[in-house]
C-alpha cells in the first residue's frame, strides 16, 4: 500500500449525511502508485445524483458516516503527479505535470461477468473505488475537493485546448453517460426524441439528438432558465410542466407536438414519479431510456399492459465505458464555441458548498460548479 508524505495538504468539502453541513479538512496528498495519477480539480459540478445523496434520497438515506466522505464526481483539473510509467493518456497523447486532464471517477474490474462480456459500463465492481475513510490512502475519493486520486484502471484523457475547463467539467458523467446511451438506444436518423428533464444529462441529450438526425427534439422541464438552453441545444419544442393542470396533460401536449409520441423518449429528471407518465410519451414500437433515477428503494406505478400492447422497449443505462469518454471530447472540440456552457452557469468557491447545493435545489441555478482555486 503507497503512503502520503504528507508535506503536502488540500482541502476537501467532506459530508457527514443527508441534512447536515459540509466541514471543509486538510487532508494530506498522496503520492501516485504505478500506473495512477494525482489530479489538482479545477472545476467540480453538482451533478443531479449529488443532489440525491445530499437530500438522502430512497437507499441514499442510510449514506451517513461519522467520520465523512467525500462526494462528488463530475470534474476537470490538471495533472499535479503522474505514477510510475504513466508518460501518455489513454489515447496515446503525451502527459505532463500541469497538463488539462478528464478522468472516469469510477474504476471498471476488468474480471467480473458484465466487464468479460465487453459491458464495462455494468462492471459490478465499479463504485469500490470510493470505498474508504478519508484518513486512509489515497485520501481523495471524490470531486468536491482540492484533488482527486486517478486509479491505474481509470480511463484519463487530456482536454482540447479549445474546450474551456466550464465546459470539460461535465464530460466524465453527463456527457459521456449520454454518449454511452444514444449508442445503447440506438438512435436513428429521423427520430422523434423525448427528453424529460434539461439537467446536464438532458441538456447533453438534446444537443446529441440534434447531431444524431433525430427529426424532432421535445425537451420537457419545469425551469425557464433550463428551457431555453435546452432551445440554445437545438430542442424543436420545450414544454413547461408547470403550465399545465396534472403530468397526464402535459404527457398529452407531447403525444400531440410529436404525433403519436417519441421513437425515443429519456428519462433525465432523476424522479421515480416521472416514469409513469413519461411512458406516457412514447409512440407505439418505442422506447423508453431510464437514467435519472441513479438510487435503488423507491418505486413507480407502470401498467404492464400498455407496455405489451404498445411494444415498448425499455432500457436503462448508468455509467460508460472509456471510448464514450474519448467521443465526449471530440463532440466538444468539434463544438467549442457553439454549444452553451452546461456546467458553468453558477461558479461558486469551495467553501461555498452549501449555498451552492441548497441554490441548485431550489431550481435558482442551472447547473453548479464548484471553481478550485489554482
């Protein structure tokens, strides 16, 4: 087991439980082992299942510890140390100390059923990486803090000059989870898609339908601010929710702007209670794509039936595989410029932690981002 030298020192927002405040630590930073890589994080966002950690939503309720964890995954920053023999990304390209870098945050096994069967994504083995006490090497397991320990078995790649650190914070999960799902859903030229919720997933979602030749792109949100870059992205139709008397109504707008329903509809809010209505929305032979709902203990009302008589596929998708990465990166460079920023609307510092999850909560930011001071 590698040791910290602990001449050096970086901060972490570390949390204790659902309902209680984060209390920013020193915390010593380790020296790489063979093959890994030590990040200095620029940038950290607050990704929709942080806001389910944070509120203790279904499983997450039990995600307490007394001596904290750090939370936190989508994020850029610069390699601070690079292990022994690590020389490149795994794209070949050259790596250095200072070098702009994205990284998965969560480590595929290599040996277990799914990764054997070339679905890494569905690794059951995928989230042991953040197991472990913050007092214990590597120390910094996670996003919201000052650095973050890369594993040998973590996909790293270095960022395009022209994508911007706002924009690249958002590739190692909403962006490459998206890439991961339009090959997995199989999108075609001509689709109608359906986006229940303009988060970063759906946000991402609605620009990769635009590129994919989907026909009509309906996005569906409850946040004006949300709704219009879901417009910036190339939505052909946003509906608000909040306009209409019950979800059914709204379901009802959709079946009518699209004829009949999506070919593909996405389910990106992160709420088992949207699923039911979002079925709702799907034409008959489509599908529906599950994704938001990353927390296990709660259920949602589904009439079997319906699904049978309509011929309705559904899939669910979570995590990807390190060529989704490397696609994400490339959609951004091709990109840069045109595209609004989805992870950089909101910058706050990292002692702001807080007001930035209870302002992301409130629907008053589109998406928050932690900036690291360099």
């Amino acid at each position: 087991m590698m040791m910290s030298t602990g001449l050096n020192t970086g901060r972490a927002a570390l949390f204790f439980g659902p309902g209680k405040p984060f209390r920013l630590e020193e915390l010593p930073v380790p020296d790489p082992e063979p093959g890994a890589v030590v990040m200095r994080v620029t940038r950290a966002n607050i990704c929709g299942s942080d806001l389910h950690i944070w509120r203790g939503d279904g499983s997450f309720a039990a995600g307490g510890r007394d001596d904290g964890r750090i939370i936190g995954h989508e994020m850029t920053g610069v390699v601070h140390a690079l292990g022994e023999d690590v020389t490149t990304d795994w794209a070949g390209a050259p790596l250095a100390p200072g070098d702009r870098i994205v990284c998965q945050y969560f480590r595929a096994c290599g040996r277990c059923r799914p990764c054997l069967r070339g679905r890494q994504e569905a690794c059951i083995n995928a989230t042991a990486s953040f197991a472990g006490r913050p007092t214990d090497f590597p120390h910094f397991r996670g996003a919201f803090a000052e650095y973050f320990y890369v594993r040998p078995n973590m996909a790293v790649f270095r960022v395009p000059d022209a994508v911007n650190d706002a924009t690249a914070a958002g590739v190692n999960c909403a962006l490459s989870q998206m890439m991961m799902a339009f090959e997995r859903a199989d999108i075609r030229l001509g689709d109608r898609v359906v986006i229940q919720g303009a988060g970063g997933l759906g946000l991402y979602a609605t620009a990769l339908a635009r590129e994919s030749g989907a026909s009509q792109v309906v996005v569906v949100d409850g946040v004006a601010e949300r709704l219009e870059l879901a417009r910036q992205m190339g939505a052909d139709e946003v509906v608000d929710f909040t306009e209409f008397e019950s979800p059914a109504a709204s379901a009802k707008h959709v079946r009518a702007l699209t004829a009949g329903g999506g070919d593909q509809v996405f389910e990106l809010v992160g709420r088992p209670g949207v699923i039911e209505h979002g079925l709702q929305m799907v034409s008959p032979g489509g599908r529906y794509i599950e994704m938001g709902t990353v927390y296990t203990g709660t259920t949602s009302a589904i009439d079997a039936g319906q699904l049978v008589m309509r011929n309705i596929t559904l899939q669910a998708v979570s995590f990807y595989d390190a060529r989704s990465m490397a696609k994400a990166l490339d959609f951004l460079a091709r990109h840069a410029g045109s595209l609004p920023i989805v992870g950089g609307s909101a910058p706050y510092r990292l002692e702001d932690i807080d007001r930035a999850f209870e302002e992301a909560q409130q629907g008053r930011v589109a998406r928050a981002s932690l900036v690291m001071e360099g």
